[in-house]
C-alpha cells in the first residue's frame, strides 16, 4: 500500500476497543481482538487506516503492549491488516458486503471526484478523541448517585458538586484563586462573556477593549449585550497599553497565555503593566484562558487571574480539550461582581443542564479528565511537530512563529513565494485552504494586501499523515515549474 491512501485513524473506532481494555485480564487479548475485527467488518475502521504503534495504542488503552502486539499479529495473519517494514500497520481492503458502497480511493469518493478541501482551520480539537466511553461511563455513575431533589431548576452558579472539582481543577492546574462558592458554570466562554458584558452595562460600562488582532466573535457578544468595541493593538510583547489607557474602556479581554491568533505569551513586565492599568482606572481584566492546559514546550503559566482576583475575570471550557458541543464552561469573576453575575445567569436560562454538570463532575473527579487533558497534550503535540516537520521539508524559508503552545500557529512565507494572495490561491488551487492573519484583525483587511503571507493554521483536527499531504501539495503549487 502506498503511502497516500493513509486515512485518519479514526477516533470512533478507537473508543469501540476500550470496552475490550476493561475486560477480564484472562479475555482481554481475545475480546481486543474481536473489537478490532468487528470495527474493521463495520467500516469503522476504513481501508487505508494507518494504526497507531503498539506502544502508543496500548498506552492510550491501559493495556500491556504485549497485547496489542499479539492482535495485531493474529489479524495480520488473518488478514484484516497489513504491514511492510519501517512503515507501520494498515487496514486491509475488504470486500464490501452486498448493498454496502465499495471505500473510495484516497484523494477523491466513488465516482472518482476531486478530494474535499483540506482546511487548517484553528480552533478546532480533534474532535474523534473525545473519550465516548469515559463519558458514558460518568453519565452512568453520575445518573446512580444523583437523588431525586437535584432534577429540580439547579443553583445558577451550578451543581455544587462540579463547583467543587472545578474549583480544585482550576487551583491546580491553572493556578486560579478561587473557592466553589465563587465559580459560575457557563454555557461556553461565549456566555461568560456575555454575562460580564450585561453586568457591565449594567454598571453604566459602554467600553470594551478587544485585542486585534483577536476573536471576532467576542465583538458580537458584547455589542449584543449594549458595549461598543474599541480594538486593543497587541504587539509581540502583548497588548499596547499606552493605546488601552487612552481608549476610554474600564474593561478589557486578553488572552495573556497564549495570544489568540499571535501565539505569543504575556511576559512578568506585560502583566504588571495590565494589572496597573485596572488597578489606576478602576478596571476589569477579562481572561480568556482558552488553551492555557496545552504547553509544549515547558509547564503552563500560570493564569494572569490568580495575581489579582479583584481585578481579573477568568473563563475557560472543556471546547479544546473535550468538545465545543459540551457547551460547558466556567466563569471566576472579581468577588464584587459575583452577586450580578449569577442573577444574569440566572435570567438568561435558569442554570445549565443538571445530567451533563453531573456528568462533568464525575469525569473530573475520576481523573478522567486529567487523562484526557494528557492525551491531548501528547496527540496535539505530535501533530504541532509534524506541521513543523512538513513545513521545513516542503516550503523550505516559512518561519514558524509563537510560542510551542495550543491547538495553532502562525506560518510566516518569505517573499520569494510571492504576495499573500497569490499563496492563498495556489494553495486554494491544490484543495488546501489556508487562512490569512488579517481574518482576524478588527477591520479584517489585510494592512499589506501585496505583502508577504502569513497564515494561522490549525492543527489538532488533522492527522499527520492528512497534514503531511497536505503541506506537500502546497509546496508543489507554489514551486516554480522550472525549478523542477
């Protein structure tokens, strides 16, 4: 088989094995590989998957490696895989059961049609990890100790229970000073802000400075809630604060562990001068601490929050390192605005959902959570590498730029391939779509329209292999055809 029919292993098919992972130690080996062979007849596992290693599968499962290494020999001499030397382990071809369409060829479907788009677009988790059976296993646990009286409309604030482990989650982990009483579970940073943005208008606030470049969503939150936005310009050593204190908000939101879209990581000097700025002004610091779990390079900073939490609001969700469809987050505002931010909870929907907050809060308390935050950080690191890895062999001159952090990075093209435009379409031109920086800038026009590229790309959601194609066919379209 040759290397470009690789598919993604697929996410689905490897939550279909944990069940055989948890069996009895003496039919574990057996009912693995039954798992494998009925993920592989259902077209769960496609023709053209290449298979994690054994030490890598067996470490995700909680296995000996010495088992995996026994399936995948048994469904090699079966049949159901392949392998060649140094090159790893497929899925074979299989003949289709009648009424079931044949797989496609890779690079394109069954009628033989181009490939869809491969998009880096960032932001986006790898959304075949999340861990199916760990949650079904919380919703269980969670549905045989929830009594009766928690059905009823829940605290606004949430279960006291999750409050709880978030609480020591958020100490832990982030370093957020916070006690349960003083967490405020949300649906999603969208709605944290969204709160922040009614209280502050109900304080007679009618500013809030946002970074730019920065999420062009959050203008929408907050002018939905009544605020005009007024852009923050962010250098590489973080926000111009000079530019904060003239603007005229008493409210700004940042993302000082890892600058969204930048990649850049507010230094002690930035932070100081950011909390000098709320302190003189009587302001609000807005943290959105989207990312901040995946450090790759070092041991995550510590969140701006927890050097003033008088002064700083801070949010985060489970959207990176479970799904955004959870629609699960949490919000620490400033003690004083606490009381207003939980009636504004609570007349937005009453509370957030008892059975998924019960569920959350088993899967954190069971350690799951941690688990899963730890194979993310191990798949997204990978995948970070192999972008790199993909981008010096195949566009040889890029600069990767930020820092080795989160779920995106900044790819910066030399001139000698041309202007930003020509780029995005030859790389458009190979089924590749690459989004420029200024995407993201307040006015969304690109300063220097005739400039040199540079483009935010998205990793987690890509395998490497899909990634490594990828760059490749991008560096093709953009090699001069006498360069050979």
């Amino acid at each position: 088989m040759q290397q470009e029919g690789v598919r993604r292993w697929a996410g689905a098919a490897w939550e279909l094995l944990l069940p055989a992972a948890e069996a009895p130690a003496r039919r574990r080996g057996q009912q693995l590989q039954a798992a494998f062979r009925e993920a592989v007849r259902s077209g769960r596992l496609a023709t053209g998957t290449l298979l994690p290693s054994s030490r890598e599968l067996a470490r995700d499962l909680g296995v000996s490696r010495g088992l995996v290494t026994e399936a995948y020999a048994q469904l090699l001499a079966e049949g159901y895989l392949i392998s060649r030397q140094g090159a790893g382990t497929w899925v074979a071809g299989l003949p289709a059961p009648r009424g079931r369409p044949t797989t496609p060829a890779p690079g394109g479907d069954a009628s033989g049609r181009a490939a869809p788009l491969v998009d880096f677009r960032p932001g986006l988790p790898d959304l075949s990890a999340f861990p199916r059976a760990g949650w079904a296993a919380a919703l269980r646990g969670a549905l045989d100790r929830l009594p009766h009286t928690a059905l009823d409309y829940p605290d606004p604030r949430g279960l006291p229970e999750l409050r709880e482990s978030l609480a020591e989650l958020l100490a832990r982990r982030r370093g957020v000073a916070v006690d349960p009483d003083g967490l405020v579970v949300c649906s999603g940073v969208a709605q944290a802000l969204t709160l922040l943005g009614r209280v502050l208008y109900g304080r007679g606030q009618r500013l809030v400075a946002l970074e730019d470049p920065g999420s062009p969503s959050q203008a929408k939150l907050f002018e939905a809630a009544g605020l005009r936005c007024v852009p923050l310009p962010v250098r590489e050593d973080g926000p111009d604060l000079a530019a904060l204190a003239g603007c005229g908000a008493r409210a700004a939101v940042v993302t000082p562990s890892h600058q969204f879209p930048l990649g850049t990581a507010l230094g002690p000097a930035g932070r100081a001068g950011l909390l000098r700025w709320a302190q003189d002004c009587d302001g609000l610091v807005v943290e959105d601490d989207y990312d901040g779990d995946f450090r790759y390079d070092r041991a995550p900073v510590g969140a701006l929050q927890g050097l003033a939490p008088e002064r700083v609001a801070y949010t985060g969700s489970v959207s990176k390192s479970l799904a955004p469809g959870l629609r699960l987050g949490w919000l620490v505002p400033p003690p004083e605005l606490l009381a207003a931010v939980v009636e504004a909870k609570r007349v937005a929907d009453l509370g957030n959902a008892v059975l998924e907050q019960a569920a959350f809060a088993e899967f954190v308390r069971s350690g799951r959570y941690d688990r899963q935050l730890r194979l993310c950080q191990r798949r997204y690191r990978q995948r970070r590498d192999a972008l790199i890895g993909a981008l010096e062999r195949h566009l040889p001159g890029v600069r990767v730029a930020g820092i080795a952090a989160g779920l995106h990075l900044i790819a910066e093209f030399p001139a000698a391939y041309g202007p930003q435009r020509s780029v995005l379409g030859a790389a458009a031109g190979a089924g590749v779509r690459l989004r420029p920086l200024s995407d993201w800038t307040a006015s969304g026009a690109d300063p220097e329209p005739d400039g040199p590229a540079r483009c935010v790309l998205g990793y987690p959601h890509l395998a490497p292999a899909e990634i490594e194609r990828a760059v490749a066919a991008v560096g093709r379209a953009l090699r001069p055809p006498h360069s050979g």
